[in-house]
C-alpha cells in the first residue's frame, strides 16, 4: 500500500523524487577546507604550485562562501558531527603549515569576523628549519643555487612522496634539509610564535600537523608519538591550542595503522586532504584542498552527505 502511494505521487507530480534527493544532499553539507600558502604573487621559489593561491582569489572565494555557507570554527564543527547534529551547509577554514602568508590573512578573517584554525609544524616556527619540500624548491628554482642539489636528490625528490621504501626516503629528506643553511632571511617561509601568540581566541584556534612535515606511514609508531607529543607539549602552552590533528601531505598512503593507533590513544581527530564532503563522524575526517581553481566547481565535483 505505502508502495502504492509513494509511485501515485511521483506520477501526479506532487513529490518530486530526484529534486527532493537533491535538496537532501546540497542542504546538508559539512565541509573543512585547507588552504597553504597565500599571496599577491605567485614567487616560483617561495611558493608550491600545487598549494599556492592568489590573494585576490582567496578573497572572491571568501566572498562566495559567505554567501552560501554558515562558516563556523572548526571545533564547533566537530562538535555538531560527534552529536549527529547535520542541519544546514557548514565550512570550517583550515590553513596548514603555519606558513608566514598566515600573518596576510589573518587580518582579513578578523576584518570579516570569520573563525580559522591554523595546523602548525612546531620545528618550522621561527624558521629554525624548514619543511623538505620548501628547501628543495626554493633551490631548484634559484638559479644561483640549484647546483646544489646533486643529481641524486633531484631523481629521487619525485619519488619520496609515494615510496615504501624508508630507507630511500630518509636518506633524501636528510641531504635536502642538511642544505636549508642555503636559504636567506628575507626568503623564510614560516610565521613565528609571537604572530601565534597574539592571535585572537574568540576567532582563531591552532592545532597539530606534527612536530616536523613528515610522511607518518614511514615512521615508526614511536617516532609518530614523539612527533605528536612534541608537537601539542609546545602547542598546548597557547589559549588557542585545540588538540585535533592535520596529517601532513594528507593522502591515504601517508598513514598507518600505528598512527591511527597513536591518534586513539592521544584521544584525536585526523584530517587528510583527500577531498570529499563529510560523511559521519569517525576518526579520520576529509578536507578538500583549494588551490586556484574555480572554488564552486570544486566543491560540486565533492561526494555529497
């Protein structure tokens, strides 16, 4: 009979079976963005081509989620999903890293009162040391210094980012930071801890991304819990800290089971960057990393509540 009913009303037109899925999906939406590295211009050795994107274009996306979306600080967010409270279209913006382009839109988020949390690399502030990454290319692309990365870094760089093989990666990482004594002041990536320390709490929380960038799948389960241990004993000494975890590089192959474990027993959340609209309230949660592309299109292209 209920049957019946339910094929009667889609026939006559009174229920509209596809634009009621539809309304379903996109009024329900909980959404964590990450954004990198943030400027008025793309500078090749400074900045990732994958992680960059214009400050102008940030601004315009910030003004589209303005408009079609409750923006809330991430903490409330995880805690609307912990008590299955999935009612309107949610962002939380997430910013990882804690590079120093942080210190151009803080101001801006303040300006439009819109809440932030910033996923920070505790070695890497105060710009004592770098993230491999960063070192690698601002020396390949400085042509007064990239002879100093051997024709062995270069071939393996690529590589390291989706080996299995510890030893291959460690030895790479390692040659590439013993050479960031290479790079100027005037060119350090990262903010510092007096810019975290004045940010405002009613806004702003900070969180961990691991004590150093690294691949934690290629870690063992106690460097992983020394990483993070350190990470939150600096982090934890500021108002803002919140204990949630951004995993660095953030894809499915840059963890493992030791530290799922290790985030069990710290009690924390993990975001990856594996793109996708939030589907429950689980462990590892995802996030959809902007870059310069068209945000709308973006977020259409997600998987749906």
């Amino acid at each position: 009979m209920i049957k019946k009913t339910f094929k009667s009303l889609i026939k006559n037109g009174l229920f509209n079976l596809r634009g009621e899925i539809n309304r379903l999906m996109f009024d329900k939406q909980f959404i964590i963005l990450t954004y990198h590295q943030i400027n008025n211009e793309f500078i090749p050795q400074s900045h990732m081509p994958g992680s960059f994107i214009n400050l102008k274009v940030f601004i315009n996306q910030i003004e589209y989620l303005k408009k079609n979306y409750e923006i809330i600080p991430l903490p409330e967010l995880l805690k609307m999903l912990n008590e299955k409270n999935i009612k309107g279209k949610f962002i939380a913006l997430t910013f990882d890293d804690g590079d120093k382009s942080n210190e151009l839109i803080v101001p801006i988020l303040v300006r439009e009162q819109l809440p932030a949390t910033f996923f920070l690399n505790t070695a890497y502030l105060g710009n004592e040391q770098a993230d491999f990454c960063r070192i690698f290319n601002y020396l390949y692309h400085n042509p007064l210094k990239k002879h100093l990365l051997t024709n062995e870094i270069i071939n393996n760089y690529e590589q390291i980012f989706v080996t299995k093989d510890k030893n291959l990666y460690e030895d790479t990482v390692n040659s590439i930071n013993s050479l960031y004594n290479n790079i100027i002041a005037e060119d350090y990536f990262y903010t510092n801890y007096n810019f975290i320390e004045k940010l405002d709490d009613s806004l702003f929380t900070i969180a961990l991304h691991g004590h150093e960038h690294h691949r934690f799948s290629l870690m063992t389960y106690e460097c992983q819990m020394n990483s993070l241990k350190q990470n939150q004993q600096i982090l934890m000494d500021f108002k803002t800290f919140d204990p949630v975890f951004s995993l660095p590089f953030g894809g499915y192959y840059d963890y493992n089971f030791d530290t799922l474990r290790v985030c069990g027993e710290m009690k924390l959340k993990m975001l990856l960057n594996t793109g996708g609209i939030i589907r429950n309230h689980g462990l590892i949660l995802p996030r959809i990393n902007v870059g310069q592309d068209n945000l709308k299109g973006l977020i259409s292209m997600q998987n749906i509540i």
